[in-house]
C-alpha cells in the first residue's frame, strides 16, 4: 500500500531532470544560493530520481547542465552589471559576501572556479566576482565545466544510490528506506537553513522583520517545525494509516536490533529518563557552583518538563507498545526519545548559546547523531513504535526551542567550557557500561 502510494506521487523522469536542473542553476546562481538549502532538495530528487529509475547519466547530465548554466549566468552578471549590482541596498547591507569571495578569487585565480563550487559561503558568489575582476570567457568556461562534471556527481549521487538501492533490497526493507530517506532529508533541510540563520544573512534580516519583538528566527522556525511534527506524528498515531505505517517500519529495525541487542541496548541507556534527570542537577549545579550562572537551572526544570509532560501523554493516549516488548507501560510518545532530546538539545544550547553561530551549529550538528541512535534504538529493542520516537523527539526539541528563545533575552555573562558536554557524554557511556547487565535481565529475560 504504501509503495503504490510513493509510486503514485512520484514525479515523471522528464519533471524530475528538469527540478534536478532547475534546483542546479538556482544552487549556483549569484546571491540567489546563499539563500537555497541546494543540498537538501538535490538530494531529495536525486533520491526520487533513484528509486524512479531514471537513467543515471541523464541525471547527473541535469545537474551539469544546471550548474554550468547557473554560473554562466553568474559570471554574464558580473560581466555586465556588476556596478549596478553592487549598488543595490541588500548587497550593500552583506559586504562580507562579497569580500570573502574577492580575497578567494584574487588568492586562486582561475583556479578558484573549480574549488569554489565546493566551498558553501563563497559558492554562488565566485563566478560574478570572476565577471566583474576580468576573467576571459574562455578561461572562465573551461573552469566552469571541469567544476560542474566533479559537482554533479559529488551531490548528486549519494541520493541517486539511496534511492537506486531500493530496487536491491527485500521488498519489506523499502518503506524503511523511503522513511530513512525523508528524515535525512528533513534534517539536511534544518541543517541548511539554519546555516543561513547568522545575524548577519539577509534570510534572518527579513525573518526578524516579520517577527515580533525579541523573537529570534532559528528558535521560532525549530518550535514551529517540532511543533508541527508532534502534532502530525499523534494525528498519524490514532489512525490506521499511522498502525500500518508502524508495523511497515518496526519489523525490519527490530530484525536489525536483534542481530546486534547488546549493542542495541548500550546505545539506549543513555536515555534513562532517571539518568537525564541526574546529568540536567549536575549540570544546574556545575553552572551555579563554577560559573555562577542561573542559566543551568533551566537545563534541570526543561527535562523535568519533558519527563513530566511525557508522563501525562502516556496516561492520555493509553497506546499499547509492540507486541512482546519487554515493558509494560504505554507507548506513545517514548520516554527515553524525549528524555535523551531534552537533555542533549538544552544542555548543547546552554553551551553554546553565547558563542559565535558557526560553533553553535557545528555544536547542533554533532548532537543529533547522538539523538537520532537513542531514539532509533527503543524500535531496534521492539519496545517502542518508530512514530512513538518521532513525538518523543519532536517534544524534546520543542522545549528546547523554548529555551533558547528564553536565553536570547537572558544570556549568560561568559560560555560554558565545551569540555563539559564531553563530560556529559562520557558519564552516561559510563553509566550504560556498569548497567548493561542489569538491563539486559529486564529486556532479554
């Protein structure tokens, strides 16, 4: 059902070349892709392109074409507008663009055509400035197209693969995949945006202008997403679609658990809601006693919120777990999802909260893998439904939200050493290494 379903809703081959070209041009066209999450949408038609069985030359043909045309296109501009150009109020407001991208070019010549395709802040912008510095056309194309033949595939063929493995798998392994696929999706499309969400990027500018007072665009669009995805993934959950969909995506990651259940189980420890709780005190404590901060507190009252509100949906929804699980208490939404989300996502924020947006987002970064195998682990056991994870995960990082959106009007005076979610991370390895055995007795018997 959920196949045929895909199958219906996939783009012809001729509409996905053209969005492949299309999303190409505009991912290298001056200005326009600093503000495209080009990473995100290539892969996700790449992925449909894939699993469709669209002629793999003839995409990656789509995604040169696109990308040789955007930055002609680029370069003509620089070419022949560029004083005007340079005139208008948004540039002006953003001399860094073109500042870094004019250091690049007159450090690489030429040369700087080719490795600054690859290079996201200077990407779009490389091409004009080469217009406008006087580079010869002929240089400039010859650079142009040996850049695009190693651009198409470097983007375009880790989704091309993805979706092209769906026709190797066994047929109970593809709606897995195709879930897979559109979460990696959704987090590369948060990743990119938030990317852009500097201070000073025109995408924050006109995001602060339609928002009121001291609201902050990258909290309010996260609590707008993992509010949305909360409430779809409970909408989903009391329907036969979302029962469906749950026995379609359980079976195969708890097939896959039970190859590796040690491991399976050490990953999920860290999610302890009784741990979270006692590494969010220590945190509180660390904040007051070494740094005197107020600030950690919030680390301490955000999880207590998310153990106690997880609690009262538990007991509202009454949706029973997995057939043969190990526990006995209602599924949805999962403890240890919310617990280990609320804990990494509000200590990472406290961290980094009054650091430089490049380090919070590399910081943003390396805390969801860390969520995302806690929370994959409670299926991999056949203690939770994947969608009970999904609301678990949505509500943590809503709490989350809320508290970075409270620490923009009430920062603390110096950073927390990163050190310290090293620190963190290192106690529940401990903790889920000394309680292996004891666990294993209340999930494997």
């Amino acid at each position: 059902m959920l196949e045929s379903l895909l199958t219906t809703l996939s783009p012809s081959p001729f509409l996905l070349l053209l969005l492949i070209s299309a999303i190409a041009l505009l991912e290298s066209l001056a200005f326009v892709g600093l503000l495209l999450p080009g990473v995100a949408l290539l892969f996700g038609l790449a992925f449909a392109a894939g699993s469709s069985g669209v002629d793999p030359l003839a995409c990656l043909l789509a995604g040169f074409v696109g990308a040789v045309l955007g930055d002609g296109f680029s370069f003509l501009l620089g070419q022949h507008a560029a004083p005007r150009i340079r005139q208008l109020g948004w540039v002006q407001r953003h001399p860094d663009w073109l500042d870094r991208s004019e250091a690049f070019f007159r450090r690489w010549g030429g040369l700087s055509i080719v490795t600054g395709r690859f290079v996201g802040p200077i990407r779009p912008i490389i091409p004009f400035v080469a217009g406008s510095c006087g580079l010869s056309t002929a240089r400039f194309m010859t650079y142009n197209l040996l850049s695009a033949l190693a651009w198409a595939p470097v983007y375009l063929l880790p989704g091309y693969l993805t979706g092209h493995g769906m026709h190797l798998l066994p047929r109970e392994l593809i709606p897995l995949l195709w879930s897979l696929a559109a979460l990696a999706f959704l987090l590369l499309m948060v990743q990119q945006i938030h990317r852009q969400l500097h201070p000073e990027s025109s995408l924050y500018q006109h995001c602060r202008r339609l928002m009121p007072g001291h609201w902050q665009p990258a909290p309010v669009l996260m609590l707008f997403f993992s509010g949305s995805l909360f409430i779809g993934a409970t909408l989903l959950s009391l329907t036969p679609a979302g029962t469906y969909l749950n026995q379609q995506l359980l079976e195969p990651l708890h097939q896959f658990g039970q190859q590796l259940p040690l491991w399976a189980l050490a990953i999920t420890l860290p999610g302890d809601p009784g741990l979270c709780a006692a590494l969010a005190l220590m945190s509180a404590l660390y904040g007051q006693w070494r740094h005197q901060q107020h600030q950690g507190w919030g680390v301490l009252l955000g999880v207590g919120i998310a153990l106690s509100l997880n609690h009262l949906l538990k007991l509202t929804f009454a949706l029973p777990r997995p057939e043969g699980a190990a526990l006995s208490t209602f599924s949805f939404p999962s403890g240890h999802a919310s617990a280990i989300t609320a804990l990494v996502g509000l200590s990472v924020v406290w961290v980094v909260h009054n650091r430089h947006h490049a380090i919070r987002h590399l910081c943003y970064l390396l805390a969801a893998p860390v969520i995302l195998l806690v929370a994959l682990s409670r299926p991999m056991l056949g203690v939770h439904w994947p969608l009970d994870v999904v609301a678990g995960c949505a509500e943590g990082l809503m709490i989350a939200a809320v508290y970075r959106l409270w620490l923009y009007r009430h920062p603390a005076d110096k950073p927390i050493p990163l050190a310290w979610l090293a620190l963190l991370l290192g106690t529940a390895i401990l903790y889920s290494g000394v309680r292996l055995d004891e666990a294993a007795q209340l999930y494997f018997g």
